[in-house]
C-alpha cells in the first residue's frame, strides 16, 4: 500500500531556528496532513492542505503541497523546545483510509 | 474539544490471553479507527468503523477483531494475545466525509495503550 515517507528521520537544531520536515507520497490524494506526537502520547493534529492547494499556514507552521512532485513539507519557524516531537504525515485518497508516513523526530536544543 | 480515551496506558498480558482494548470518544463522529504503532513502521490500520456495527479491516487485521456496539465506543480485541502483539495502540475518532466536501476530515487521537505481551 501507499506510504508517506518523511525526510529526515531525525532532526535536531537549536531554539529559535527553523525546522524543515519533508514527506514523499506515492499516488493521487485527497488531502495530506501532519500531525505531532509527544514523546509515547497520542498524535495531535496540525495542519491539513487540500489537494488543490498550495500552501497554508496556521500560526508558526507553513505547509506546501507540490502534487506533480507527491511531496509535502512542514516548516517550523523559531522553534521551541515544546516543539520537540515526532511528526507525522498522512494522506486521504478518497477512502476511509489515512496513510501515516514514519515520522520526522524532532529535537530542539534549549 | 473532542476528546478521545483509552482504557489503560499500560496493559501487561501473557501469551494466550483475551485481551480487551476500549476507546471511547465524547464528539458524536461517526468514524472510529484503531492503529498499532511500532518504531521504524508508524502506524498501521488494524480496523475501521464508520458506524455502529459496521466495520473495515485494515492493512493487518490477523489476530484482532472489534466491537462496535455504541456510536462513541469501538473496541479492539486480541483474541489469543501473542508476544508480536507488543505495541503501542491507538485509537482516533473522525468525522464522516460526505462526498464533495473534499475528503476526509482530521482524526483525533486517544492517549494510546502500551502494550505489553509476555
């Protein structure tokens, strides 16, 4: 089946810096959508972009869609120690199911 | 806010055993989905409801079934719990997407359960 794939796996940078997490997918979706996990919590819901947008924004997060290239990416401005996570996206191709790719962790260093 | 909740944090079972997994979500969507979640493969579709009694399998369903009786409770069952069982699950609760409104709405996740099978 189809899977997102996030890049990197890991990420680490300091606070205040921007943090940048891409996700690959393979077929035609609906919308995508990221999601963050503290560390052995529940996922948590960010952001979803439809197929026929290009960008969005919601606080200090900015989402892009490029659907010709099946990729996403996630971009975190002034990062915060409270934004260490792992971060997840998903893709909804017009059934009940949502793809989860597996996840960007985060770190940011105080 | 939606509020989804598990039953148990952490469970330890031994191999064989029935296990019992409830979720139980507080906003009225109609779908209700389990996942297992293990590090280096994310997470996994084990079932799906989108109504009462009805219900999907997803991508691993050997080994577990569920339980949908009531619309806010969807409930996962290990029938014969094995040590490759072992894993973190979560539960997510979801609006039904009508056609044309542009697919599906977010899900909304449960604490999770950890797992742990001796």
């Amino acid at each position: 089946s189809q899977q997102g794939e996030e890049d990197p796996q890991a990420l680490s940078i300091q606070e205040g810096e921007n943090a940048t997490m891409n996700c690959s997918y393979k077929t035609s979706i609906n919308n995508l959508q990221w999601y963050r996990q503290n560390s052995g919590r529940g996922l948590v819901h960010l952001i979803l972009i439809r197929s026929n947008e290009r960008e969005k924004h919601s606080g200090r997060l900015r989402v892009t869609l490029d659907t010709s290239k099946k990729s996403s990416s996630l971009l975190i401005t002034a990062s915060r120690a409270a934004d260490t996570a792992s971060y997840f996206c998903a893709t909804h191709s017009g059934t009940y199911k949502y793809i989860f790719g597996t996840g960007t962790r985060l770190k940011v260093l105080a | 806010d939606v509020k989804v909740t598990q039953s148990s944090r952490y469970l330890v079972k031994r191999t064989g055993e029935k296990v019992f997994l409830e979720c139980v979500q507080d906003m009225d969507h109609e779908n209700m989905f389990w996942y297992r979640q293990d590090p280096g493969l994310g997470l996994r579709l084990i079932y799906f409801s989108y109504d009462v009694k009805m219900k999907e399998k997803g991508d691993i369903p050997e080994g577990y079934s569920v339980s949908r009786e009531k619309k806010e409770r969807f409930s996962l069952i290990l029938e014969s719990a094995s040590t490759n069982q072992t894993s973190m699950y979560l539960c997510a609760s979801s609006l039904f997407a009508r056609s044309g409104t542009g697919g599906a709405y977010e899900q909304y996740f449960g604490p999770g359960t950890r797992l742990t099978v001796t």
